[in-house]
C-alpha cells in the first residue's frame, strides 16, 4: 500500500511538472489535471489529490466495465435513445471518422 502510495505522488508530480510546461492549459482537461488545478486553486490538498488519483486507478476499470455494460444494455432496449445519440454525433463529428 505504501508503494502504491508512493508511485501515485510520483506520477502526480511528473503530471504537475509536464503542466507546468505546456502552452496551452486548455488542452488538458483530463480528470487528474483538473484535481492537480483545484490543488493550485487551494480546494483540494495534495492528500486529497493523491486520494482520488489513487481511487480512480484502483476503483476506475470494475467501475467503468460495470457501468459500459448497462449503459449499453439500456440502449439496446431503447432504440429511439439510440438513434437520438446516433444523430447528435454525426451533428458533432460531421464527416470526421470517429476516434478513441
């Protein structure tokens, strides 16, 4: 546990540090920068930070394939929800090819 502690204030801070360098701040709206911000804004402390990193590495993969799987589900049922979310990407996307 204090190894995975440690290795979590390492990658935060080599996260803080590339922050630290890049020219455009709004290009990294990920979840961890945003905590590393509300750090620099003094509403979060860097325990608090570390916390939820950590949560969102242990917590985040059971979580997330639980959640994709019903999500996924109730479309399947609801197929004019589908259609609806198939409409607002291609509103989005236009002709640009769908991306990870």
């Amino acid at each position: 546990s204090k190894d995975l502690k440690g290795a979590m204030e390492i990658l935060i801070e080599q996260k803080r540090q590339m922050l630290s360098t890049v020219e455009k701040l709004d290009e990294h709206t990920d979840f961890a920068s945003q905590l590393i911000f509300a750090q620099n804004r003094g509403d979060l402390t860097a325990e608090n930070v570390n916390q939820c990193v950590l949560e969102m590495m242990i917590a985040a993969p059971d979580t997330l394939s639980v959640t994709l799987f019903f999500m996924l589900i109730l479309i399947a049922e609801h197929p004019t929800v589908e259609e609806e979310m198939m409409r607002e990407i291609e509103t989005v996307m236009g002709k640009q090819e769908l991306q990870n």
